[in-house]
C-alpha cells in the first residue's frame, strides 16, 4: 500500500496552496476571484494524462464512481448488457448495475483475467461494453479481447484500479480501449483517500463523462455558473481540490513507488523461483505488470490455504487471494440478484484458478526478513 506508506509534508504543502495562492476554495471549478491560480483537480488532470501519455483525464470521487461515469459516457442504459470478468472487485458490477444495465461476468483464464474464448460466449445481441479489468495489476489477453471487442462493435473500458503504470504492447494500461478508470483509494498505488481518474482518447465521451459527473454541467464559459447550459441530466462525482493537491503530489512520486515495487518484487522472485511446485501467475507477452502485489499458486487449495496460515504466524498476511474471495469473486455474490446466480454456472474454471493462487502485497517499505519469511513458508509446506 505505497500511496500511504509514501505521504508525509510534501502532500501538505501542496494542500497548503490552495489557501496561499488563493484563498480557500474547495471546489474544483468557479470563484476565479477568490481561488487567484490555484486549479489543483485540473492540474492534477491534466498531468496524469501527460504521464500515461492519453488526451484526456477527468478526476472523479472514486474508482466506483469512474466505472458509472464511464458507463454514462458511453450511453449505457436499461436493456444493454455489459460483461466484467468473474475475478474482480465488487464495484465493477455494482457500477454496471447502477447504470441499469445487466452485469454478465466471464470466467477468468491463467492471467487471472477475462477470458477471451468464456467473453465470445457471453456476447449477445444485447451486449454494449465490456469491462476489462487488469486485476491485481497484471493484464490478461488484451489484443483478443480488443479485437473480439471491434469486431462485434462493443465498447472497451479497462479498470486500472491496480493496474497504474502497467504496460501492454508498449501502452499504458487505462489507454487500451475507449475509456481507462483508476482507483485512488487508501489501498492503491497513488491514492488521495478516496478519488478516481478516466482516461480518453476521444474527446466527445470526454465532454460527457466531465458534464455527467457534474449533474450535466457543460461549464460553458460565456455564462455563469448558475446559467450553465446543459444536454443531459448527470450525477454528482466531483473530485474536491483537497484530493487534487495530494494527487498532484502523489503523482509526482509514481516513478519512485513504481521503481521500488519493481525492486522489491524481484527480490522475493528471486528467492522462489527455484520451487518447481509453484507457478507464478501468467502474465501475456509483451506487457509489464503493475508490481504492486505477486501472485503464485500451488497445486492445490489446502496448500495455498497452509501457505497463509503458516506466513500468518510470522507476523506476515498474504492480499485478497486466497482469503478474501467473498468480495473479490463473482461466484459468491447471490447477494446481487442482478447476476442470476442460480440460472447461470457458478464459474467453475475461476473458482479452481482462484482457490489455488495467493496474492502478497508488495510494500513500498518492505520488510527486509519478508523475501526469506515468503521463501521458508513454502519450503516448509512443500
Ligand atoms: C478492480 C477494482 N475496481 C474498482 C474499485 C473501486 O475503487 P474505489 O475503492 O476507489 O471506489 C476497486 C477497489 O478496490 C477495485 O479493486
């Protein structure tokens, strides 16, 4: 959990400029007169889409709420259809279900993401967007999918809530299809409490995305605010200038948690490695992972489950797999009536991939005994 592990003054300082370069003001946009120069959400914006090289980025109040916006940006509704991967956080269904939708889930393969032959088959005529989500950092078969994806004329949008600072074919992850949503909450790479981000390359779901999270708000500049012209209704997901200085701020020390997540993980690599028993998680050719956690599995459920009890005594915990599926695994959600849990499978294939994988979280601050702890837990229940 870098983004904690790295605030200190630098993010109050920069806090601080909203009330030195003007004189308080909390909301991202107006009082031009009171706020003097500071924009900190836009700038925040505008050099997050520098970094990850896209055109446009909108902050948001959260990553659930980019998943909505995006939905909105795309004209999701009622009948439509949008399929997310078996293997995901509770948000990436609830935002389709929020949007009206139906939320159809696939099974994931050995990336741990959407599988591409498991999507061709939940298509139907009714399909409108896919959500792709790069979970837990690493991307799964992105090309199959974009390609089935162009082919039958549906939208693309990537959850990068893990995945900031991946790569695929040499792109940033959140850059791969019609829209990228980010997550900066507590546990995230960078994080700003609570925040999200969308990326576009095409300014027209842009300008709908940016008046939809500000209840339709076109922030036309020939009229006040409370004149503002507007085309549709929208919602309230604004970020608030408190979250953008200490995005600003976070983002400026990306490269450095990236480097040391890299650094880290290869240490603990590098000492398990050697055990045949154990298979590290598929990552797809060309592509870099977010290394902000590491994923391995063993042959079987009992072993992964001995894994963690085993790591726990040493005063070490292992990050979502395989303790926390009930929030993580689609397989579990009869809670969501909208997933029919009863009439569909119960996603036989994730569920196998899952229960057998463990999950560690990478620390910005690592523990110097952690590789080793990793590595005499497995010799030990081998
Ligand atoms: C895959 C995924 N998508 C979306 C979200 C939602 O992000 P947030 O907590 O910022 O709303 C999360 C949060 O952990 C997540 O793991």
């Amino acid at each position: 959990m870098p983004g904690f592990e790295t605030i200190n003054q630098k993010e109050l300082n920069q806090i601080k400029k909203i009330f030195t370069v003007g004189k308080g003001v909390l909301f991202r946009s107006g009082f031009d007169k009171l706020r003097g120069k500071s924009f900190q959400v836009n700038e925040f914006e505008k050099k997050f889409a520098k970094k990850f090289k896209s055109k446009y980025a909108l902050a948001v109040s959260s990553g659930t709420a980019a998943l909505r916006v995006a939905l909105a940006a795309i004209g999701i509704s009622r009948n439509d259809e949008v399929i997310t991967q078996s293997f995901t956080f509770v948000a990436t269904v609830e935002a389709i279900i929020e949007s009206g939708a139906k939320p159809v889930c696939s099974e994931i393969d050995h990336t741990l993401n959407m599988c591409p032959y498991d999507l061709q088959k939940k298509i139907t005529k009714n399909t409108k967007a896919v959500i792709l989500v790069h979970m837990l950092g690493s991307p799964g078969y992105v090309s199959k999918i974009r390609n089935i994806c162009k082919k039958k004329k549906i939208y693309l949008i990537e959850d990068t809530a893990w995945g900031i600072g991946g790569k695929y074919n040499n792109n940033f992850l959140g850059t791969l299809g019609e829209i990228g949503t980010f997550s900066f909450d507590f546990a995230k790479t960078i994080t700003t409490g609570e925040g999200g981000m969308l990326l576009f390359s095409n300014k027209k779901y842009y300008l709908k995305a940016k008046a939809w999270h500000d209840h339709g708000h076109e922030n036309n500049p020939k009229v006040p605010r409370w004149e503002d012209t507007r085309s549709s209704s929208g919602f309230n997901f604004r970020m608030t200038e408190l979250q953008g200085a200490v995005g600003i701020s976070q983002l400026k020390k990306f490269d450095n948690i990236y480097k040391k997540h890299r650094k880290n993980k290869d240490l603990i690599i590098n000492k398990i490695k050697k055990f045949n028993e154990i298979e590290l998680r598929t990552t797809p050719k060309n592509c870099r992972d977010a290394p902000e956690s590491l994923i391995f599995s063993f042959k079987n459920k009992k072993l992964a489950h001995k894994f963690r009890q085993r790591l726990f005594k040493k005063g070490y915990s292992t990050k979502i797999l395989p303790e926390a599926l009930t929030w993580h695994f689609a397989g579990k959600w009869s809670h969501m009536k909208e997933l029919n849990l009863k009439k569909n499978n119960f996603f036989k294939k994730s569920q196998n991939y899952l229960d057998r994988f463990v999950s560690l979280q990478i620390f910005y601050n690592m523990d110097k005994k952690y590789p080793q702890a990793i590595e005499q837990t497995i010799k030990e229940i081998l």
